[in-house]
C-alpha cells in the first residue's frame, strides 16, 4: 500500500484515527485519519474574517483521498486553528477548538454526506438518515443535535411526523424535550397529525419539567 497526500504539519501530534467497526472497506473510508493542517489554505481563502476556512479535515488511511473538512466558524477568539486532538468513542468524536466552540460529530463521511444535502420530498433519504442515527448514533447529545440541523430543513408533513416519532427513541427526556422544541414552530404551522405525533413524542419524555417545555413550545 502507498499513497501521498500532504498532510502539513499533522504529526504533531494532534491527529486522531477513527475506525468504523463492520464495515467492508470498498472505499476506503473504514479507517479514517483526523487532522489539522496549520497551512493548509482552501483555494481562495484570503483573510482570518472568511466565512469558511475548513481548519480541520479527514483522509482515508487507507488511499489518501480526503473526505470531508470541517469549516471553523469565526467567533470572538484571535484563532481560527484546531491544535486538539479528537477523543474518538465509538462512533462519536469529541473536540474543541481554538474559536472557543467545543464539537461533537460522527466522522462517518456517509453520514456528514446525509447531514449535508438538502433531503427530497420522498422518505427515502429520510429513512436512511434517520435509521443511521438510529444504529450508528450512542449520544442522546449528539443526536439531538443532528435533529436540531434536521429541523431547518424544508420537510413535508409526512417526513415531520416520522421525524417525530423517530425522536421518541432517545433516552434522556432533556434531549428529546430540547429536539422536539426544535421542531415547535413547524409543527404550529402544520396539520392535527403533525401536532398528535408532537405530543405523542412528548408523552415518552420520563420528566415533568421536560415534558411540560416540550409542551410549551407548541402552545
């Protein structure tokens, strides 16, 4: 095996490697290499204030071919770098970075893939997306949060209520309350199917208080 790929100044010391359990490796992408180039410069990138300059990004260990890059938003911090290593657990990855935002995301490529594209009006990608967190997703914080992005998405009605009920399925009722809320304002524009499938999901929440803000937010 040989590939090259200019991975700057990643050793370092602060790269990580994220292996994916059961999964044929056709592409590569079973064993997976997370870094931070400090000079890397994406084409076109100019000044500190650019809105997207993908700080971190993720190889294949096995070809070399680059599959996804991690954009480090502009906060009030002097840096935009990501000098940390990621603690991988699983299929979750922990990191902070230098713009003082901490990050939790699965570095699956399939699954940032899923997160990115824009979902078509059928329940296809739907399902597909909402079975690999299903499966693949141990976080109830991290799966909240990939039901918050879900939640700006243009869903149809159909899409909203299996969405819904899919949130049923996490464990801890703050989390479940904090991505229904997520959801309220689309379900107070929709149909009495949407709001029944909103409470239904409300009703598995095992706290008063969370139950009672889930609640609240469609009110």
């Amino acid at each position: 095996m040989a590939w090259f790929c200019n991975l700057g100044l990643s050793f370092l010391g602060n790269s990580s490697l994220f292996y994916e359990k059961g999964k044929h490796d056709h592409e590569g992408r079973k064993y997976i290499f997370l870094y931070d180039d400090l000079h890397f410069r994406p084409e076109g990138w100019n000044s500190f204030d650019d809105q997207y300059i993908p700080s971190y990004r993720a190889v294949s260990y096995m070809t070399g071919k680059e599959l996804w890059q991690m954009n480090s938003k502009k906060t009030d911090s002097y840096s935009r770098d990501v000098d940390g290593s990621a603690l991988v657990v699983n299929d979750t990855a922990y990191l902070a970075l230098e713009n003082a935002l901490f990050t939790v995301f699965n570095p699956n490529p399939a699954f940032i893939e899923l997160l990115d594209n824009k979902l078509d009006a059928s329940t296809a990608s739907l399902s597909k997306l909402l079975d690999m967190v299903k499966r693949s997703v141990q976080s109830d914080h991290y799966a909240s949060s990939i039901y918050k992005k879900m939640s700006k998405q243009d869903l149809t009605e159909d899409q909203l209520i299996t969405t819904l009920e899919s949130i049923s399925s996490l464990q801890s009722g703050h989390y479940k309350s904090e991505a229904l809320k997520s959801f309220a304002n689309k379900v107070k524009r929709s149909s009495e199917s949407v709001k029944s499938a909103y409470r239904t999901a409300a009703k598995s929440i095992n706290s008063d208080t969370y139950y009672s803000q889930a609640m609240k937010a469609i009110d």
